[in-house]
C-alpha cells in the first residue's frame, strides 16, 4: 500500500492549478477543429470583457486581429481600459476584477475573477496594455508567469482609452491546434446579434446586427419560417420566434451574453411563458410539445449576479427569476399576437395542423406497438450487451444518460454484423443488424418510423420513441463497408437522425466507425510485421516500412475482417469520427440537396465536379 503522509500533500498556486486541471477553467483542450474546443473558449474570455464595457455603455467597436498561421490573437475594444494600477493583478490574480462591483458592472457574465487568468495561464504568450487618459499600463507574461510591466505616459496623446490584449496558446496543452474561420466567425455573429449595436472587426471585416436576436432568427430560418418572426426587446429581456415545418425545436439562450447551450431556468420559462400566451390570446388549450415543434427561438435576459452550473456557464441557475420572468414573457408575448393578427393566426393554424398530425400519428403509433408485440417480444434485430440485459428499467426511467458506458454498432448485413457481434465486448457494445439500405426519410413525415418495421425496431432499441432523455447508449456509431454501397447506407442513416434525431447529433452521440481500408505486412519478415492503415498515406509509410516485398491487401467491407483482427478496432483505442452539425440551417440544406428529389440539380453538380481520368475506363 502506498505511504499517505505529509510529503503527499501539494500546494499549487493559481497558475499551476490553471495548467494542470484546465477542464474546470475552460472545458477541454480539442485541436480546434470542434466549436467548443479550448482555443475559441480563450477568444471568448477576453471578448467578453470587452463585451461588458460596451454593456455599460463604454466602446461600440472591438477589433480582433488572429494569424491562421500562428494562432495568435489580438484584441482591442476602446471602453474605459483597465485600471492602471491593477493590470497586472486583473489578468494573474484569481477572485480579482471589477465585476464584483455591480456599480461598475451591472450585468456581467464573468463574476468569478477566473477568465482572462486561464487565458494568461494557458498562452506561451500573453500580453496585455491598458490605455486610461493619456498613460498606459502593459504587462508581458509566458505561461502565466510575468516576464515584464511597463507604466507612463502615451508617445501619442490621441490613442484612445481600452484595453489590449494579445495570446499565443500554449501547443504543449493545445497540440497541433487552429482556429478554423467557420467557428471564429460563428462565436462573433452570436456576439453581434447579442449586442444590436456594436461593430466587430475581425482582420479588417466587419460584422454587425442591426436587429439583434431578430437577425440571427431569419439567418437560421431564412426560407422556412411560416410566418414573420415575433420579436420583443427591453434592457433586460429579449425574444424572438418563428415556426418551421422541421420536427424538431432549436434555441439559442443567453444570459448577460453568455451562451448558454444547455438553457436552464430562462429557457423553461420563455417555454412555459410562450405556451400561456398562445392558450390565452387563443381561447384554447394546445399542449406544449405541439406549440414547440418546429419553433425556432432565441431569448436572452439581463440579470446581476446570475447562477450558473460550472465555470463553462452553460446552464443559468436562478430558479428566483422564474415566476417574473414566465410572467414577463407570456404578457409581452400576448401583446405581440395582438399587435400582429395575421402573423398570429398563421401560428394558431400551424399549431391546429401539429396537434391533428399528433393525434393521427398516436393511431399509428398504437397499431405499430401491436404489431410488434404480435411478432415478437424483441427485437429481432438487435444482440444486446449484457450490461442491458441485467439492467432494471424501472430504476433506470427517466434518468437522463442511461447507458452511457455503452456502445451501440448499426451495421448492414449479416457477414460484418456476425463479425461485429463475435469481436465485441458483450458487456458493453450492441449490434444491430440493418437489413441493406434502410427507407431515405428526406422529405417524409414522422409515420414513417411507426410504418417502416426497421426505423420503428429501431427507435425502440434507442428507447427514443417519446424522449431522449431514455437513451439506452451513451454511443451511436455507423458501422458500415467501406463501399459505394456502405457510404450509401451511412448517408441514409444520417439523413434520418438528422431529420427526426438531430438532438442526438448536436449532443454528439452519433459517431461513425473508422476501420482499416489497407493491411501491409511482409510475410517473409521473422516476426510476420505488419500495419493496418487507415488512408493512402498511412499504407505508403507502410509500405516503406516493410519493403519492396510487401504484401497489402485493401479491405472493402467489414466481413472481410476476421473477429480477432477486429477486435482490435472497436477496443479502446477505436476510432470514431463524429458526426457533427457546426451550422444548424446549413446541414439541412445539405441533406435536402443531396437526398431530395432535385435529380436534375444534382446530376449538374456532379456533372460539374466529376474529378477522373482516362484510368477510370
């Protein structure tokens, strides 16, 4: 047993703490290449700072300069700059800043004293130079550790009054990473339509919002929305709606500009608050799911001191503000239809249709049901991991997460499925066994999950029927050949999560398995070496590797694959790419033009695109 005594007992200081466990400061750390990863979480620790200025009616213009390149980032707003005197403590010292003065700042989002110090403790480089009345004050530091600071009087008496600072993320934590401009330019359009207003400019472009939340609506719902969008804006309160013909209902939450992903008490009230409304102002009783499905809606409220669930502020807290602000947003709401009568019964009818569709799909559901209890009590297509079998459902209903430790594989056919099922690890990893290419939903209604055996088989594998929050595994993976016919599959498969599920691929549970395309060994080698690849490059390092003499073989499907080589894939170090939607308008256009029924526009396009040579006759 190891010794626990004094000597077991570490002190860290701020820095260190910052460096050695920065998931509790900004999340994870990620390469860039997600939305959430820790390079743009840095970015926003600073803006948002300058984004409390302009709250406070200091500085209507940020400038943002970032090398693609190098990864630097650069940041100057002109609100009322840092006090000379504590800039160094402000960017260094924990539990110190301003936004503890709710004079100073009335509603900021950072209240804890911690971001701009993480940003300082995970950059290689960090600077930051305050300018108030004609002096300035400049510190440099390097992984959070000052290295220089500097305070007079300004060379040029016209530079205005703000603060810069300028990082360099530290490739040690952040490895291999970059700032992907579809992600930075996303983070920055959020800011914009938060802070109607305000001009941001990121190296030399400009980007702004007149509207505020009513823009990022019509971005989102561009040609689908049903009627115009209802907007309210005051000080502290702002909200706006549309509806769609989508299945599913997407909102945008914040609070004192920090974008909640995961709502919290602000969001269950505009919730609770619009469904009031819309019974009152129409003398009915509509039910909440069929008011919200199609909805596209954003709020964002103002408030001093809020309480958020965790350093990342994903989720407001609050409960107090519920009552006042549930009330608040059905008035004001309530005033809208009436403003707006014809906009208002464009939103009745299309509620009116949802509740009738609602109650002709509960039929089909009842007789769906029936049917499968008739045939058989499982389903037929399903080998599930024992972690399952012994679960007690009944403890288990309604907690959110259920499964999370386990797996499930969608693969076509029986020849990879029996592969998949004798490879993998039983306790925790599921098969289902698709039976070839599954029905393209683009474009269909939601009967079809009850009609087709196969979707209806399958959402009750998922246990998604009537919630998500019943998920039974914490991994949906795509386990298809890698074929014409296998990406065909994929893409079928995709296009139904993302029309009926696309919750499931925000929340990224949805992945697809990457397995070796090559295997290249050298049989006359002593110990018969040999790599599995998974890309042209890596079997030409292979190949390299193993000589003239060796011998590949190109793998097209999963049954080619032994269980013992396969083993090896769906084990620990697997490889997943996730299935991702950066854009939440963009993938549906996307889906729509390549599964839809635009033949003609989409034979051109391809037509146009078509890469090959005389080698492919």
């Amino acid at each position: 047993m190891a010794n626990y005594d004094d000597s077991n007992i570490k002190h860290l200081s701020a820095m260190e703490h910052i460096r050695r466990r920065i998931g509790m400061y900004i999340g994870r750390a990620g390469n860039g290449s997600d939305y959430d990863d820790g390079i743009y979480v840095l970015m926003k620790e600073v803006i948002d700072n300058s984004i409390d200025e302009f709250i406070m009616g200091n500085g209507k213009r940020i400038e943002i300069s970032l090398d693609w390149n190098s990864g630097r980032c650069s940041i100057r707003d002109y609100g009322r700059g840092i006090p000379l005197g504590k800039v160094v403590d402000c960017v260094s010292e924990l539990n110190t800043g301003g936004k503890f003065d709710t004079d100073a700042f009335q509603f900021s989002v950072g209240m804890n004293g911690v971001g701009t110090k993480a940003v300082n403790g995970l950059s290689d480089d960090f600077h930051v130079r305050s300018v108030r009345e004609g002096e300035f004050s400049e510190a440099t530091f390097s992984k959070g550790v000052l290295k220089s600071k500097k305070r007079g009087k300004l060379k040029d008496p016209n530079e205005r009054n703000g603060t810069y600072v300028s990082f360099l993320p530290d490739a040690t934590i952040f490895k291999n990473y970059k700032f992907r401009e579809e992600h930075v330019m996303r983070r920055l359009k959020m800011y914009a339509y938060l802070n109607a207003g305000l001009t941001i400019m990121l190296n030399g472009q400009r980007i702004c919002s007149e509207e505020g939340l009513k823009d990022l609506i019509a971005d989102e719902a561009q040609f689908e929305k049903i009627y115009a969008p209802f907007h309210f804006r005051s000080k502290t309160l702002e909200f706006v709606f549309t509806h769609t013909n989508r299945f599913s209902e997407e909102y945008y939450s914040f609070v004192n500009g920090q974008h909640t992903t995961e709502g919290g008490t602000h969001l269950t009230a505009f919730k609770e608050g619009l469904t009031k409304a819309l019974n009152e102002f129409s003398k009915k009783r509509f039910d909440g799911d069929d008011v919200r499905e199609g909805i596209v809606g954003a709020i964002s409220i103002r408030m001093q001191e809020p309480t958020f669930e965790g350093q990342a502020k994903t989720k407001l807290g609050s409960p107090e503000i519920r009552a006042d602000l549930v009330a608040n947003i059905k008035r004001e709401a309530e005033t809208l239809f009436h403003k707006f009568p014809s906009e208002a019964e464009k939103l009745i009818k299309k509620i009116e249709e949802t509740s009738k569709l609602r109650s002709q799909l509960n039929t089909i559901k009842k007789q769906a049901r029936e049917r499968s209890q008739a045939v058989s009590v499982r389903v037929p297509q399903l080998k599930d991991c024992k972690n399952h079998l012994h679960l007690d459902r009944k403890e288990k209903a309604g907690k959110k997460g259920y499964g999370e430790d386990t797996m499930i594989f969608l693969t076509e056919g029986k020849s990879a499925g029996g592969t998949l099922g004798n490879a993998r690890d039983a306790m925790n990893q599921a098969v289902f066994f698709l039976r070839g290419k599954c029905l393209n939903t683009c474009g269909l209604n939601k009967d079809v999950l009850y009609k087709n055996e196969e979707f209806f088989n399958l959402i009750k594998t998922l246990d998604i029927e009537d919630t998500l929050d019943h998920l039974r595994y914490g991994k949906i993976i795509f386990a298809t050949d890698a074929d014409v016919d296998g990406l065909h599959i994929r893409m079928l498969l995709t296009t139904f999560f993302m029309r009926f599920y696309k919750q499931l691929i925000l929340d990224k549970r949805v992945f697809i398995l990457e397995t070796p395309l090559f295997r290249v060994r050298n049989p006359k080698a002593k110990d018969k070496e040999q790599y599995y690849c998974f890309s042209d490059e890596e079997r030409e390092k292979a190949i390299k590797k193993c000589g003239k003499n060796c011998e590949i073989t190109r793998f097209k499907g999963l049954g080619e694959l032994n269980a013992k080589e396969f083993k090896e894939f769906i084990g620990p170090n697997m490889r997943l790419t996730p299935v991702t939607c950066s854009d939440d308008t963009e993938p549906d256009k996307t889906i729509k033009f390549y599964m839809g029924s635009n033949t003609p526009e989409r034979r051109e396009y391809i037509m146009e695109n078509l890469i090959c040579d005389s080698s492919d006759f």
